[in-house]
C-alpha cells in the first residue's frame, strides 16, 4: 500500500552497491527521501524563500526596505553569487523535482550535491569555529536552526547518487560554478571586496565595502576551497564506481 503523498516503490531507481564513503545513508533514509520527494522539494523551496531572507530580500515586514542587509551593501551585478545556502537548496528542489516529473537533469544533481555538501558542511564549520561571535548577534534557537538545517542538507547530497550517475561534463559545470564562486568570496572580488557570506568580526569599512580580517578570511576560505574539492573527489569516484560496476555485470 502507498500512503498519501508517497511514490509508490515501484517509481525508485535502483541502489548500486557503492562503498559506504560514497553512500554512507541506510537504504531505507534514500527510499524515503525518494518516495516523500514532493515533500522535499516544497522543504528546500521554503528553506530558500527563507536564506533569500536571511541575505537581505524583505518583502516582509513592509516596515523594510525590499532590499537590505548583506545584498545591500554588495554590488547587484554580484547578488547571484552571495546567498549561496539558499540557491544550493534550489538546486536540490529542482534536482529532486526534475528528476519526480520524469525529467531527471545530471547538471542540476552536480550542482546540488556540490552545494549541498559545500554549503551544508562550511556553513556548521564556521558557526563552530566563530560559534562565540555568532552565538552573540544569534539567539541560541537561530543559531540552533542554522546549524542543523545545514547539516540537513549533506544528508540530501547523498540521495543524489540514486538519480544521477553524475557525468564528467555535469561535474565540470558544477566544479566551475563552485569554483566561480570561491574565487569572489575570497580572491579575486572584481567588484569592492569578497564576497563570501558575512561572519561576525566584518564592519563597513571607510570605502563602503566590508573590511575582512585576515584572522577571519583565512579559515573561512581554507574550508571552502577544501569542500569544493572534496565535492569534485566524491561525484568523481561515484562516477567511475558506478562505471566499474555495470562493466562487472557485462561480463
């Protein structure tokens, strides 16, 4: 029987038989995660209606300007690229949802697994490593809801191996957008200063940019660069264990 909402079984891939580090989430955690998809998708819609939020886009309260806070003080041309939290969850509702309409999309499963897995792990790193100055401006149950919606999100990440196979070129377009991305949070800004998300210990400096201390910078941009290659690692070895295993069968 099939509760309400639910795919019915019949609807899921199969499971490879990849090694625990590529898949380490019991059969039974991707089977739900694939049958409640609907579910899902509306989740990760509400969690990026609410980073859009979070970055600075107040439709609500009217009393706010449309657009204040991190988005304000940055460049508009640069505005895709700051709330990254919110647009990896788009990515995993559209992923997730292309893939329950019959239309499964291998660059949006790269892209996100690799902002799920980024943004779901650097987002709890710096909470934990700046957690006295974060834990100052946040109220304990903000903080709280940051940390574990986070950590939520590489949960997501490794459902994805059940609808993508995760080819060479949807990689690439994954490891060039990420990389995209670490270079104007923390190298090459283009336009005013980084852009990487705000962290407790940043000001407006004279110039009206954000001032980025060098104590501060330096760890947050070692945890991103180190995540996104790590993305780029797992979807790889995913791709070619998956390979090894359908030439096992042929034989």
């Amino acid at each position: 029987m099939t509760l309400p909402g639910l795919l019915p079984r019949s609807r899921l891939p199969d499971r490879d038989a990849l090694p625990r580090w590529l898949a380490p989430l019991p059969r039974a955690v991707e089977d739900f995660g694939l049958r409640a998809v609907w579910l899902v998708v509306v989740t990760n819609l509400l969690g990026t209606a609410f980073g859009f939020w979070y970055y600075g886009v107040h439709p609500l309260p009217l009393s706010d300007p449309l657009i204040t806070g991190q988005l304000a003080a940055e460049p508009a041309a640069f505005w895709p690229l700051v709330p990254d939290s919110p647009v990896a969850t788009l990515f995993i509702a559209l992923a997730f949802g292309a893939w329950a309409l019959g239309s499964a999309n291998e660059y949006l499963s790269a892209l996100a697994f690799f902002g799920c897995w980024k943004l779901g792990l650097w987002t709890p790193y710096v909470l934990l490593v700046f957690s006295d100055s974060f834990r100052a401006v946040n109220p304990l149950p903000m903080y709280l809801f940051l940390l574990f919606s986070h950590l939520a999100m590489v949960v997501q990440a490794f459902v994805l191996h059940r609808i993508s196979d995760f080819p060479v070129r949807a990689v690439a377009v994954a490891v060039l957008w990420y990389g995209l991305n670490d270079l104007v949070d923390y190298f090459v800004p283009v336009l005013g200063t980084p852009h990487h998300t705000l962290i407790p210990g940043q000001t407006i400096g004279v110039d009206g940019f954000f001032t980025h201390p060098p104590e501060i910078h330096a760890l947050a941009a070692a945890g991103a660069v180190v995540l996104t290659l790590t993305a780029t690692v797992l979807t790889l070895a995913t791709r070619v264990k998956k390979l090894e295993l359908r030439a096992n069968v042929s034989r």
